[in-house]
C-alpha cells in the first residue's frame, strides 16, 4: 500500500507521521467511497419518491467522490475539515430522517423511516472518515499539503473506485428508471404487500 500514495520517507519522527498520513488518508479514501456507493445506490428510489431528496443523495455522492479524490491527490487542512462537517451533517442528517422524520418533503418523508442496515454500514463509514480526518488534522498545516501527490498507480486505483461507484449509481437507479417499485417512507413502508 505504500507505493499507492507514495509518502514522503525520512527519520523516524518522520516515517512514523508518513505512517499515520499514509493510513489516514486510505481510511477516509476508501470510507467515503464506500459511503458514496451507498448513497448512489439509493438515489434512484429517492428520485421516484421526490426529485429533490434523489439530487440530495447524488450531491451527496458527488461530494464524497471528489473529498476522496482529495484524500487521495491533495489532501490538506481544509479538505480534512470539509471532510469532518460534511460527514457530520450527512450523519445528522440521517438521524433526523430516522428518529423524527424529516422537516421538510412529502408527507412520508415527515414520518421516522425504519432503519436498515445499509443505512447503519453507511453511517459507519461515514464515521469513518470523520475520525480518520480529525486524526489528520494534527498532521496538516494551515495552506500546505502533508505531502505530494500519489503515485500514478494511486490516481489509477482512486479513478477507479470512483468509476466504480458511478457504475453502481447507474445500476442502483436502473429499477426506478425501468418503472420497478423502489424505496417507500412513512406508513406505506409497514403496509402489507398486495
């Protein structure tokens, strides 16, 4: 894994913070990856509910793709921070729409929807990510990136999962664009099947 970002080697005060940059890195990398599958898969059955909550998880997406890629290629303070709020507010964010519903949408997007275990892998690995960024943020200093960019087999490996991820977007949509019955809120979630 080393020669995937290629840190910067020197002393051991040096290799032992390459270290943790190194792992820090691949955590929120690869968290937010996996957290961006979720979100794609998911996006589809939200758009046949209401559009706006389906552009809210491609944003959603998009924002983890490109906090990833940063990870990975220029992964400085600023992007550790973006990191920590947005995992922050997507987590609240869930929890809302699972504890209370959400505030605002349709009327079964204002009742509490069952938690699943997508929903948990998801938070987790938003988690993740939050953790591993505020490891990091002792690590970078204010305009200056840790160290340079990955090597091209790193910006291979990333394109890659983020190719990836929009693959499973597409096929996650795929029922809801072929008219197949998606994702429901509210009561019609409990409701028998007829």
């Amino acid at each position: 894994m080393a020669g995937v970002l290629s840190p910067v080697r020197g002393g051991t005060r040096a290799s032992s913070s390459a270290d943790v940059d190194l792992v820090t890195r691949c955590v929120v990398a690869s968290a937010l990856v996996g957290s961006a599958v979720i979100h794609g898969t998911v996006a589809g059955e939200h758009f046949g509910e209401w559009v706006l909550a389906g552009a809210f998880f491609l944003a959603v997406q998009a924002v983890e793709l490109v906090l990833a890629l940063l990870a990975v290629r220029a992964w400085t303070r600023v992007a550790a921070l973006v990191v920590v709020v947005t995992g922050v507010l997507t987590v609240a964010t869930w929890l809302v729409s699972r504890t209370s519903g959400m505030p605002v949408g349709p009327a079964d997007f204002r009742v509490p929807e069952p938690v699943g275990v997508p929903d948990v892998a998801c938070g987790v690995l938003e988690l993740m990510s939050v953790v591993a960024a505020l490891v990091a943020l002792p690590l970078l200093r204010p305009g200056s990136r840790r160290h340079p960019g990955p090597s091209r087999r790193g910006v291979a490996i990333a394109t890659t999962a983020v190719w990836a991820a929009v693959v499973l977007t597409i096929w996650g949509s795929a029922p809801i664009v072929l008219g197949a019955d998606g994702h429901s809120h509210g009561a019609e979630a409990g409701s028998p099947a007829p």
